[in-house]
C-alpha cells in the first residue's frame, strides 16, 4: 500500500498545483483539476500526445440481508488509471497508427466476501491492493482508408472500437460498460456468461465494410494474468487461446431532434481451457457460447448532434453449457436518461436489472436457481472533473444461496479527472 499512497499524495499535489495556478475564478470549470497537469497537456496534444489520469472513490454498505450488516471490511475501496495514447503518425511519421498504454492500481476487495455473499459482485471497481500495473499496451493500425482497424498486444477484450459515436465489439454497451461512470454491480457492466480472459496478448480486427454494420474477431491469452506482461502465460505454459467473433449493426433512425444512434450485436465466442461446473467432478474441454446485445437511443432533447441528452436503453443475453459453467443463462435491461433535471445537462440517471440463471448440474453449490440484481444510480456533475454518483442495489437470492436473505446495498461514487 506505500505506492498507493504515494500516488495519492501526488495526486492531491497535482490538484493544489492546478487550483493555484488557476485562480479562484475558474477553478471549477476546467476539464481537469489540474487544468490538464498545468497546461502540460495541451502541448502535448498538439505533437500528438494524450495524457489523463483519473481517481475513483467507492463507499458502499450492506443495510439489509445478505450475509452480515455490521462488518466494515471493504466498505471504502478505491482505484486510479493512468492512460496514455500517442499519435504515431505525428510523433514518427507512421501513418494510421496509435499507440495505447494503460495503468491502474486500486485498494480493498469491496463488500461482496464479508457482507454480501453476491455472484455477480456489487462492486464492478473492486480490484484488490494492486499499487500499479500496466493493463494495456497495444498498438493499433487502419488500414483500407480506415474500414479495417487492426489492434495488437496487450488488452482488454471488453474495451471495444469506436463506431460512429457507439462502442463497438465486443460485448459492449453505451449506457452499461463502465464501472467509474455508469452502473457498478459486475452484471451491468459485461456478460458473465462470456469467460473474457484477464487482461493479456491478444490480436482483434474490426472491420467496417459499411457506416452501418460491422464484423470484429479476437484471439488472446485464455490464461492471461492482469498483473504480468504476458509472455510466460501465452507462450510458455499450455497454448489455450481464447477466440470470439461479433457482428453487429449500428443504424440511426430518424427523429424530430435529429438521428437516433443504435447498435444490435451477436456473437460467438470458444474456450478450449478444461473446466467444469462447481458440482462436477470432471472437467470438460472446448467451451462454446454465444451472446446478444443491443443499446439504442430512443428520444433526444434537441438537434445538436455533438449533444447527447435524452433517453436510451439497453439489452443483453448470453448462454454458456452447464456442464461447464456455473451460470447458464444470462439477460439484463435497462434505461439511461442524460439531462432528465432542467438545468443539469451532464447529470446521468441509470436503471437496469440483471438475472443470471445458475446450472442445473450444480445444484448442490446453488441452491437456488437464480441470482437477480437491481441497480439505480444518479450521476451528478458537480464539476467538469468532479462527478458524485449516490446508487442502490438490491439483490436476489445472492450467491444462489437459500440461505442468505434479499440484500439492499447503499454507495456513493466519486470519480475525478486529473
């Protein structure tokens, strides 16, 4: 814990810096506290380079049901990203190419072990005492005037593309993706049934024939380990890789106030890894699933293309073979508003609700079929760096288990760019 605490007080450092360099007149209205690390930033972009930095603090407490109200372990939790992308076409000259190199630390494992008892876990930024690591590091090339995106090293599968203003492939979402910003309970924040690997060396194209559909395949690490650069595991140890394909369409309908952006995503994935229900007592190879997800905008408040208020919703489906996985079956749903408060532009209302549906075969490690979640959260833009996001979770037979009572989870988020 002494790195984080070193980056923390650098951190708070960097923000006093910014504030008196500011002045009092504008310190709430940069982008960044540190008004993009005292204007280091804005040199930096013009030769290519971008730098930010983020930190989020997570309170959360467990006020009814699950497994204990009264213990404090993990009630506080914490993270910090440091992200840095380069234009390598401005900086040496190499067209089409951008360079992407993300690190992050954290503290506490959140409340599920101690308090809760969930499946899914309540707290999708819980990460453990990590004080930084590198999580990605890739390069990424377009090619075919920029229909075909080709990405390579280290990365995150769930991280997905850009496609006219959407996230795209693989699993993604545009109102339920982001831990820091959107929902925290894990199940709206990607499939479970999908075995994404931990961060690790991978290939993915994405390849947009179209502006309006779109196809995108993957093979990485399936025994990648966040926390290492990923050359023991992927060409040392067993060769288990981990494939997936989506396609998708991504079309905006007409309205008054202008186009609606949506995208409509299928995909496969395949594990080779031997594994196995909880209750099984062999193990199986060449897992195959296949998932479904959609978000669409459904009404804008005004015709301003760059302006992103209104009402949106979202889906997902996932399925996975019991006799190889814990959870069968998947759907989760749900609506954001953007701007529902006259006068609160930025401010972000979500609801969502997820079940997951536990093995058959593993009925002696859950015994009850379902774990459900509800989630409601309300992101308030205090500054254009600061943003305090109060939410409440309630939670269905957590962990499958009879024995453990519905739970009702309290937080409050606050997320700072730096």
């Amino acid at each position: 814990m002494n790195g984080t605490r070193i980056l923390l007080c650098l951190v708070l450092l960097l923000g006093i810096a910014g504030i008196s360099r500011a002045g009092n007149d504008n310190i709430w209205e940069g982008e960044t506290l540190t008004h993009g690390f005292l204007g280091m930033n804005d040199e930096l972009i013009d030769n290519g380079i971008e730098i930010s930095l983020g930190v989020t603090q997570i309170y959360q407490q467990n006020v009814r049901g699950g497994i204990s109200k009264h213990r404090r372990a993990g009630r506080l939790s914490g993270s910090y990203d440091l992200e840095l992308s380069a234009d390598l076409e401005k900086l040496l000259g190499i067209e089409s190419t951008v360079f992407y190199m993300l690190t992050e630390g954290s503290y506490s494992d959140g409340i599920d072990g101690p308090s809760v008892g969930s499946f899914f876990g309540v707290n999708g930024d819980a990460r453990g005492n990590r004080s930084m690591d590198v999580t990605e590091l890739w390069f990424e090339h377009a090619l075919a005037n920029d229909k075909i995106h080709l990405r390579v090293g280290k990365m995150d599968l769930a991280g997905g593309f850009e496609h006219h203003g959407c996230p795209v492939s693989f699993d993604c979402s545009s109102y339920a993706n982001d831990e820091n910003t959107q929902f925290l309970n894990n199940a709206l924040i990607n499939n479970p049934t999908i075995p994404f690997p931990d961060h690790g060396l991978g290939v993915a194209v994405h390849y947009t024939p179209t502006g309006f559909w779109y196809v995108s395949a993957a093979v990485a690490d399936a025994q990648a380990n966040i926390r290492e650069t990923g050359f023991r595991t992927t060409f040392h140890d067993e060769n288990y890789f981990f494939y997936i394909f989506e396609a998708g369409l991504t079309p905006q309908l007409d309205s008054a106030n202008g186009p609606l952006q949506g995208a409509y995503r299928a995909g496969l994935w395949y594990d080779p890894q031997p594994k196995a229900n909880a209750d099984s007592t062999s193990s199986y190879s060449d897992d195959v699933g296949f998932y479904l997800t959609c978000d669409q905008m459904l009404a804008k408040e005004n015709n301003d293309h760059q302006d992103s208020q209104g009402l949106g919703s979202f889906f997902r489906f996932g399925y996975a073979e019991s006799k190889k996985n814990d959870l069968t079956n998947f759907w989760s749903a749900g609506f954001q508003y953007q701007g529902l408060l006259e006068g609160r532009d930025d401010d972000v209302l979500g609801v969502g609700f997820a079940q997951g549906i536990f093995s058959d075969q593993a009925s002696t490690t859950y015994t009850d079929d379902y774990e459900g979640v509800l989630e409601l959260y309300y992101s308030a833009q205090m500054t254009p760096w600061l943003n305090i996001s109060p939410s409440i979770q309630y939670i269905a037979n957590p962990g499958g288990d009879k024995t453990v009572s519905n739970t009702v989870v309290l937080g409050v988020r606050a997320q700072m760019s730096f």
